[in-house]
C-alpha cells in the first residue's frame, strides 16, 4: 500500500541527490520551472542547484537524447546538448539538484533507464504530478489547437477516450502514455524503485502546493519559490481556442506549409494573445454527456490504483474523481464567438509579422513548444 503523506512530514532529499521532476505536461511544470530559476541564488544559499542550460528547462538536451514533444518540423538537436547538461549535472557535486522537464514524462522505459544511469542511479530520486482529468483533457485539446488541430473539443475526446481500439492513435497515446499514472509510475519505479519516487496528487484549490511540496524536498524555507503568474504559460479561453481552431482549419485548406503556420499563428495570434489579459468567458468547453460518463470511470479506476501504489504519496487520491459539478453539454454546445478587439488584435499581430524585417527567432526551437511532436 500507498504512503500518504502530509505536509507537516519529511519529504527532504538526502544530500547529493538529485531530484528528477518528470511533469507530466499540462501539470504546472512550467510555474515550478520559472520560479526555480528566479530564485536560483536563493537555492544557492541552501545547498541547492537547478539544473538548466536554456530558458527554464532542459528541452533542448531531452530532444537530442531522443525524448518527445519537440516541435514539428524542427530537427532532433545534436547529442552534445545532452552531454553537455549531464556534465552540467555532475559539476553540482554534492549539492541537492533539481532537474524539471515534463518532457522526461514522456520517456520510454529504455530512456527512464538511460535517463536514471547518466544522472546517477544511485541519487535520484523522481517527483510527479497526477492531475485530475476533467481538468487536464481540455488543457491538452487546447494545446494540440494551438499546435494546428482542427477538430473540436468532442470529436478529439472520441479518439482520445476510446482506449479499446486497436486503431493507433498518436493523440491517444500522447494522452495516456503520460498520464495513465499507473504505468508511468511503473516505468520509473522499475528502475530507481518505490522508496525513491514521490507523487504529488494536485489540488486545483490549492496553488501552494507544488511550490511548497518542492522546498520540502529540497529542503528550502517555505516562500522561496514564488511562481511568477505573468512568466507561466496563460491558458486561452474557450472563444480564444476556437478562433484558433477555425484560423487552423483555413490554414489548411490554403495548403500553407508547418514553418508559415508557425510564423504567423504561432509567433503571430498566439503570442499575441499569451500577452494579453484573458477576455471574459469560460476557460474551457463542457464536456459532453457521454463523455463524463467515461471519465467517471477511468477516474475511479485511477484513485483505485494510486491508493494501492508503494510510492509516497502527497495528497489525497480521492481528489482524482470527477466532481458532481462538472459542466456537461446539453446537446450540441453552442460555440463561443470572440470580441472584435481579440479579432482585430489577431489580425494585427499577423501583419506585424508579415512586416518585420528581424525574423531570427520565427523557427527557433528553444521555444515553449506546443505540443505537436509526430
């Protein structure tokens, strides 16, 4: 059985460890990343390193050492990124070393292996976060939008939910790779074991959690990591998704190549919207009726699975059910409309790309990725 754990209990890393944070995706990895890296001299102080080479996370050394969810279209970086962040690594000693990358959710049982050896099978130790699904799965539909997905919110939770087909399906197995948290538990477990791997079951009510979770690992004073609102990823609202949605589907008909499309929606509309206050309106779709039916039961199937896990546990698995509250659909959900201020500030962020002379960054893959790996 499962070791659940409160806050009040000990949770720090031995000295020297090294302390592989593998998201998953759409998880909060993001907050956690940037805050870690603002108060780098803070952990300093503390015996404390994070371990980054570009931006707030390692993304370019996971992708050349063969992990998913590099942009497409983009080539895998040459391996001397990976090694280098491994040396990176080592150089810390025997200070306490964070190392976040949700991209590390997505490894394979050979990389959780490669993985664990090149950081030191004996002083990992792995950290991971199990969110509850009704919240994750539209946040995932938005980010495959974002990555130039056409279809709507129920026709991709068909494919998506469907786990009896024996039809492959990238987007499921995106999905579920991730977070079926059995088996990714199970990958990790199988090579640093149960003793060394703690989960962290979220709380949507509570936003100090990760953050204060992480010091106690770490062994750092509450108030350290203070994550940065205007520096984390800010979600699009439903309206915003589906303008998205629908510039996508005439991108497509006009035969526009993935480098156009990025150039133009991704460092156009959506950087233009990431920089702008969410409009009013809701955040995500209702799900259909059918559909919560089904994430009923996979969640409850999922609360089975983490009580009965020999991994610590911080949280209560009971918060992995679907709420009674959950918005549902009635019939075919009418499709919100944007404002003419999001319009035409889309349009403009367009035309301001079209115009700039200065396109260095347009393809650069140390980007925040959408996540359009196929």
């Amino acid at each position: 059985m499962s070791a659940v754990l409160t806050p009040s209990e000990s949770l720090l890393v031995p000295a020297g460890a090294r302390l592989v944070h593998i998201g998953p995706h759409k998880t909060g990895s993001t907050a956690i990343q940037v805050a870690m890296q603002a108060a780098s001299d803070e952990l300093a102080k503390h015996g404390v390193h994070y371990a980054t080479t570009t931006r707030h996370r390692p993304a370019k050394a996971g992708w050349a050492m063969g992990l998913k969810g590099r942009p497409a279209g983009t080539e895998r970086p040459p391996l001397h990124h990976w090694e280098e962040f491994v040396r990176h690594v080592a150089e810390a000693g025997e200070q306490r070393v964070c190392i976040s990358n949700e991209d590390f959710g997505r490894a394979t049982s050979p990389q959780v292996r490669e993985l664990v050896e090149a950081f030191g099978p004996d002083r990992v130790h792995v950290v991971a976060v199990a969110r509850r699904l009704d919240s994750y799965l539209p946040s995932q539909w938005q980010e495959r939008v974002k990555a130039g997905e056409r279809r709507s919110f129920e026709d991709w939770l068909r494919v998506v939910l469907d786990r009896s087909s024996g039809e492959y399906s990238w987007d499921r197995n995106n999905v579920w790779h991730a977070h079926d948290t059995k088996r990714l538990v199970d990958r990790w477990v199988a090579v640093v074991g149960e003793d060394r791997f703690t989960l962290i079951v979220s709380d949507e009510s509570d936003r100090e959690l990760l953050p204060r979770t992480f010091e106690d690992l770490l062994g750092l004073p509450h108030g350290t990591l203070r994550p940065d609102p205007s520096r984390s990823n800010r979600g699009l609202t439903w309206a915003e998704t589906e303008l998205v949605r629908a510039v996508n589907g005439v991108v497509a008909d006009r035969g526009w190549a993935r480098s156009e499309r990025r150039r133009f929606v991704k460092h156009g509309v959506l950087r233009d919207m990431a920089s702008r206050p969410a409009p009013d309106g809701p955040k995500n779709p209702p799900f259909p009726a059918w559909a919560v039916e089904s994430l009923r039961t996979l969640s409850d199937r999922r609360v089975k699975e983490i009580s009965e896990m020999g991994v610590r546990i911080l949280g209560d698995p009971e918060r992995m059910r679907v709420p009674s509250d959950i918005r549902v659909a009635e019939g075919s959900a009418a499709l919100p409309g944007v404002s003419e201020a999001v319009a035409a500030s889309a349009v403009a962020a367009v035309m301001d790309v079209a115009l700039r002379t200065r396109t260095d960054d347009r393809d650069n893959p140390d980007d925040e990725p959408t996540e359009d790996e196929q």
